[in-house]
C-alpha cells in the first residue's frame, strides 16, 4: 500500500492534509491518523485503491448526487448524468407544492420555483434531497424588529423556586421569562434541554443521548415530593435525588391521565412517528440493559431488530411512558415560550444546539450509518484550553449523513428550533470542518464537512420555524466562515473576553461586528467578577492545567486587562478596584450595549455578582460543573436594579439610530 493512494482516499473523503493551530504552527495529519477516521467513517484504509474506487463508482451510478441546492422561489436546473430519465418530485410537506414529474431533456431536469423546503427528486428510484433555501434566515428586520435586542442567559437546571424539586423546571423558565420580559428583556437564554438519557448519570447539558428529544428533568410535576423541600434547599443541584422523586410522581401523573390529555397525547405520538417510538424503546432498554447500547445483548443494537420491536410490544406501557414523558417536555416547554412573548419578551426563549451527542446514547443507537465511529469531537490548542480537548462527543459522519440523505441533523434542527426565537449553534465551526481525535491516541486532524448544504439547510429551518440563528464562531476559525455565516444572516458571537486586537488588548465595543450577540463570557468562561480577580487562574493552577511560569504570566495579562476594561467604562482616573460591586458590573454590561452588536446578553451569575462560573473545563470531579443554583429564586427576578442599565443604554441607541 502506498501513502499515495492512502491521501487519496482521505482526500476525497475530506480529511484535511494539515492544519494550523492557534499558534500557526503547522500539524500535518500522519498516515495513522487518516487510518484511523478513515475506519472511523467505516472505510477500509488498508485497501484506499480498492475503496476509493469503490466510492467512486457509487457515484458514477447515480443520476443525480444525493443532496443539491436551489434558491427557493427560482426554476432550477439539474444536470443529470448520463441518459435522459424520468424523475418525480415529492414535496416537502410544509409546503402547498404538489406532486410533480416528467423527463429530463438533453441531460437536464428542468425543476420548477420551489418553495422554501426539502423537497425530493426520484431518478431511478435512488431519491436526491433538494434542498430550496432562502436567501437568507430569518434575522431582526424579519421579525420586524430594529436593533439592537437584549436578553438575560441563565442555567434552566439551576432555577430555583418553591415548585420545583431542587432542578429547574419549564414551568420555572417560563416564569422567569415572565419576569424578565417586563423588565424589558427581549430574550431568555437557556443551557441545551436535549434529552440525557433515563439509566444515564451525566448532568451536562452539551453530552445528550440524543438532541432530537428533550431533557426530561426540567418537567414539572403537579405534585411535591415527600423530600421536595430538602431537594430545594440543597446549595448545589442533587441530580440523582432530584430525579427520582421526579420520576415516582410522573409515573402517577401517566397513569391518571384524563380524557383530554389521552388524546393529547395521542396526537402527539403520532405526529412523532417512528423516531419517537425509537427513543421510547431506547429508554425503556436502557434500563432493563444499562444506559451504553454498545454492552447490550448482539439482538439489541439496531432500533428495527426483531428482539427490540418484540421487547416494544411486551412492554408497550414503559414505552409509553418514556413518549409520555417527550410529550410533557414539549408541551411545557412550548408553554414556556407562550408566556415568554406574552409577557412582552420580543423574541422569547434563546435555545442553544449541542454539537455532538454520546456516542453511547439513542441518537447514535437509532442513527447508526450517519455517526463516525471509535473518534471522539475535540479542539486543537486553543484560548479555551492551551492543550486541546477532547470532549467525548460522536461526530457525524459526512458520508453517513450523505447516505441518510442528511434526515439526522434536520431532525436534530427542526427539534431545537420549534419553540424558540433565537437558537445558538454550538461550535458553528463544524460546518465547515470538525477536529475528530482518535480514542486510541492517535493525534486528530481536521475533517470536511459540507458548508453549502448545513447552511441551506438551517436556513430552511430556522424560515419554517421563524427563528433567528446564531452561530458559535469562538477557537480556531477556518478561513472564510465568519463571511458565510454573515451572507447566510446568522448572528456570530462577541464575547469580551476574546475580543483583542491586534496588540492583544481587550477591544472597545464599538469596534465589535454588528451581526453579533455580544456578552462579557459564556458558561464555561470567568464570570465578570471571576475575570475581574483572576479567579479561574487561581484554580487552571490548583487543577494542574497551568504550571507557576504560565499562571505568572496569566496574572500579569490579567492585570493589563482589568486596567484595559477599567479604561472601557470610562473610568480612566482611577486605579482599578480589587474586586467589582454590582454597580460596576452593571456599568461594564451597558458599555457591552451601547456597542455596536445588534444583539447583548447578559448573565444572570453576573447580574447578582456571583464569581464561580457555572462549568470549568478541563475537569470533572475537582469543580461542581453543572450543580451550581441562581443566587435567587425565580419569585426575586421582578426587580433587578441592576438591569435597568442595560435595557437603558438599548433603548437609547435604539432612539439615536431611527
């Protein structure tokens, strides 16, 4: 075998030859790398002649390639290979496009201006996904609204209140967005709600099992629990006794339901099709079975096997439980969204898309053609970690999701974008190119993911939905992509603590990109008072991620920039404190408004001045990620002082820029 014939292969299956990290130093992808995410892909890489050919020859025999691009609204050409043929045309369903057909002529399928949709052709009975896309998704000026827009960012999980059972509920959010919006908020910004598995014990919200379902945890109950009230009380978020109370009283709540909620329910599921039952019989599974699919019995592993729809239909009323459960998350959660724009909030609730799922969870289990295998999602060196990570996350698999037509990662968008306003693209890199990190060590190396047709299609579904999109554009950005993002109309991100110029000084807000959501961190960045005092340094030290030399000279960039950002808000005079009140966080939030982004969120840690932020990367036992709860309950959030600021400074740029 010859490395020639190896680069080919993983060429044309996207793999990136080589890569320039943070620093620009150069990483040139080794032979056993490609191996290794050649295999990942399911490829044989120990015959790349024999393979390559292969793919290529698959391709030959297709009329048309599986996925293709139109400009919604516009007739469109398709040129088909070799000779003329019939075609069909199934609409999507959405729309009022009719069923279609004809010949093509002289090579060519003359299509018709189709709505904006996945739309499929038929050649030869092998199906071509057409994705017509809209110029553009939906932005401020769709929803008729002038910039900019403000909103509050909070952990769902850790909202308290007296109905709860210590872990924030749909119910909660949906009064805390009430809250807010009459305080002027346009938007309530949450952690993901993907679903995390029922015999699952992982607490953070960007490992789901599946991104297609919904976080079953954060449903709220009629009832209280015996131990309700000490589940409240606990300082940090008691998962394991949280959820059990939770799940004793739903269990209740299933078997009584009424009339009224039967057929409801009914409706539901059968809206839900087949995807539904699927992860219904994966919860069910898993805790006959454990929650990795990948230990259970051989029989199990496939969600059509003859052993899964038999243990389906003997223990058809768990299942229906676990659908039960789906149907309460959705209706309270789109509940929460109602009471979110009633209450004045402009846009609503703000969602956030993980980017990769466990890849011992049902998403993976019910999609296995469209995951990579034995790699795991991680980063090169960047400014979040100066050694890289790896976050334990299944990659999709450009050729798989091909295959699938790309049915998954709709699926996955079309269930995040349905009850919100604004939804947060994780990680928006991986449009373009995902960093995938072999599991048994091998160095990783960058894949090729297709821009084109994830864009169109979010742009499809953020039009169906009307939601504005919002990409994570943070770390090591490829070439070009903060241009496609802004030509798409999706929002980038602002995050003061990254924003520097060219010398490395924080930058002046009014130099921020305008197609942007601006904030001072995120949840897994220093809170302003934790970027204020260093207090993350203290502890990247403690946790060993940073020896004396480099916490030294964090230190001392620390001090440059608390003086940096003292000079921003207008306080040159005087020597920056040691630590900030809730005035002067409030005074750095306005600063961040009367900037130049159209959109600015403000975290709820920092409105109440908290210094722990609520996930630290880089560790799992040595700091409570995910446990920590709102210095106050969602009954105190009708009067924040501390906001009026910021909804200020918006309204007055509104006002100057008419």
């Amino acid at each position: 075998m010859t490395d020639t014939a190896l680069d080919a292969l993983a060429a044309h299956a996207g793999i990136f030859d080589r890569y320039r990290d943070l620093a620009a130093v150069e990483h040139v992808a080794s032979p056993d790398t490609k191996r290794a995410l050649l295999a990942a892909m399911g490829l044989d890489a120990e015959r790349p002649v024999d393979t390559l050919r292969r793919l290529e020859a698959e391709a030959e025999v297709r009329s048309l390639p599986a996925a293709v691009v139109v400009r919604a609204g516009e007739p469109a050409d398709l040129q088909v290979q070799g000779w003329d043929v019939e075609w069909r045309l199934a609409p999507d369903p959405r729309t009022e496009e009719r069923l279609r057909g004809g010949r093509s002529e002289e090579g060519v399928i003359a299509l018709p201006a189709l709505p904006v949709g996945l739309h499929v052709v038929i050649v030869q009975e092998r199906p071509t996904l057409v994705v017509a896309a809209p110029e553009a998704a939906p932005d401020l000026s769709t929803w008729g609204l002038t910039a900019p827009r403000w909103g509050v960012t909070t952990a769902l999980y850790g909202l308290r209140s007296e109905e709860n059972l210590g872990i924030g509920t749909y119910r909660d959010l949906g009064k805390a967005a009430e809250a807010l919006g009459r305080q002027g908020a346009d938007f309530l910004g949450i952690n993901p709600v993907h679903a995390l598995g029922a015999a699952s014990g992982t607490i953070s919200p960007y490992s789901p099992t599946h991104r297609g379902f919904l976080n079953t945890t954060h449903i709220a109950p009629r009832g209280d629990a015996e131990n309700g009230q000490t589940l409240r009380a606990t300082p940090q978020v008691d998962y394991p006794g949280g959820r059990l109370a939770l799940d004793r009283l739903l269990r209740q709540e299933h078997r009584r339901m009424d009339a009224v909620e039967a057929e409801d329910f009914r409706a539901f599921r059968q809206r839900s099709g087949s995807a539904l039952q699927d992860f219904a019989t994966f919860e069910a599974l898993s805790l006959v079975h454990g929650a990795d699919w990948r230990v259970w019995p051989e029989a199990l592993k496939h969600p059509t096997a003859s052993a899964v729809l038999r243990f389906a239909a003997e223990n058809a009323q768990e299942v229906e439980y676990h659908a039960y459960l789906q149907w309460l998350a959705d209706s309270q959660l789109g509940d929460a969204q109602r009471t979110a724009r009633s209450s004045g909030m402009a846009l609503g609730l703000y969602v956030d898309l993980a980017i990769g799922v466990r890849p011992d969870g049902a998403e993976v289990w019910g999609e296995p053609n469209s995951f990579a295998r034995g790699v795991s999602l991680g980063t090169p060196p960047d400014q979040f970690n100066a050694k890289g990570q790896v976050w334990g996350l299944a990659p999709m698999s450009p050729l798989g999701l091909r295959n699938d037509l790309f049915r998954p990662f709709v699926d996955t968008m079309r269930a995040v974008v349905g009850h919100a306003g604004l939804a947060r693209i994780d990680h928006v890199l991986g449009f373009m190119r995902c960093f995938w990190v072999p599991e048994d060590g091998t160095p990783g190396a960058y894949v090729r993911y297709p821009t084109d047709l994830l864009l169109a299609m979010t742009k499809v579904e953020a039009f169906h939905a009307n939601c504005i999109m919002i990409g994570e554009d943070l770390g090591v950005l490829p070439e070009g992509l903060r241009d496609r993002l802004a030509e798409s109309h999706l929002y980038g991100c602002s995050v003061a603590q990254f924003e520097r110029d060219p010398d490395g000084d924080l930058t002046d807000p009014s130099d921020y990109r305008a197609g942007t959501l601006a904030s001072f961190s995120t949840h897994d960045t220093p809170t302003v008072r934790g970027f204020w005092k260093g207090w993350e340094i203290e502890r990247q030290q403690s946790f060993g991620q940073l020896d004396d030399a480099m916490a030294a000279a964090a230190r001392q960039r620390r001090d440059w920039d608390r003086r940096r950002l003292h000079w921003l808000v207008d306080e040159a005079s005087d020597e920056p404190p040691e630590d900030l009140d809730a005035g002067r966080i409030a005074r750095i939030h306005a600063t961040l408004a009367e900037g130049a982004s159209d959109l600015i969120a403000v975290q709820l840690d920092d409105v109440f001045a908290r210094v722990e932020q609520p996930n630290f990367p880089g560790t799992v036992d040595e700091y409570p990620n995910w446990r920590l709860k709102c210095p106050v309950g969602v009954g105190d959030l009708n009067d924040i002082s501390a906001l009026e600021p910021v909804r200020r400074s918006v309204e007055n740029r509104r006002t100057r820029d008419r």
